[in-house]
C-alpha cells in the first residue's frame, strides 16, 4: 500500500510542477510585488523549483526505504 502512494506521489510531482510553471500562473506572479528584495516572479520560480528539488529528493530517499 505504501508503495503505490509513493508512487501516486512521484507521479503528481511532475504535474504539480508543470501546473507551477504555466503562463496563466506566471503572469499572476509577474505583478509588480516584491518579495525579500527581488521582483515577486523570479522569487516564485526559484521557490517552486526549489519544492519540486526537495519533494523529487524526498520521494526518492522514500523509495530507496521501502527496498
């Protein structure tokens, strides 16, 4: 059972992170906001990108658990 929601969870990492990166999404982001000092779009492409890293990463160190 744990194995199959590990994988459900590899399989939604790849759309969540295409959802992250439309253009409808981006142009949200792209107003003219700040956020620590930077424009808030490039603050919100590193930071999506940064979650997809560490979920891949974490669902990777699970995976290599369950064998």
């Amino acid at each position: 059972m744990r194995n199959q929601k590990l994988r459900d969870a590899a399989l939604l990492l790849p759309l969540v992170g295409t959802f992250l990166l439309l253009p409808t999404i981006l142009r949200l982001m792209s107003g003219g906001r700040w956020f620590a000092d930077l424009p808030s779009l490039p603050a919100f492409l590193y930071m999506a990108w940064l979650a997809l890293i560490v979920g891949a990463d974490a669902a990777s160190a699970a995976a290599a658990a369950e064998q």
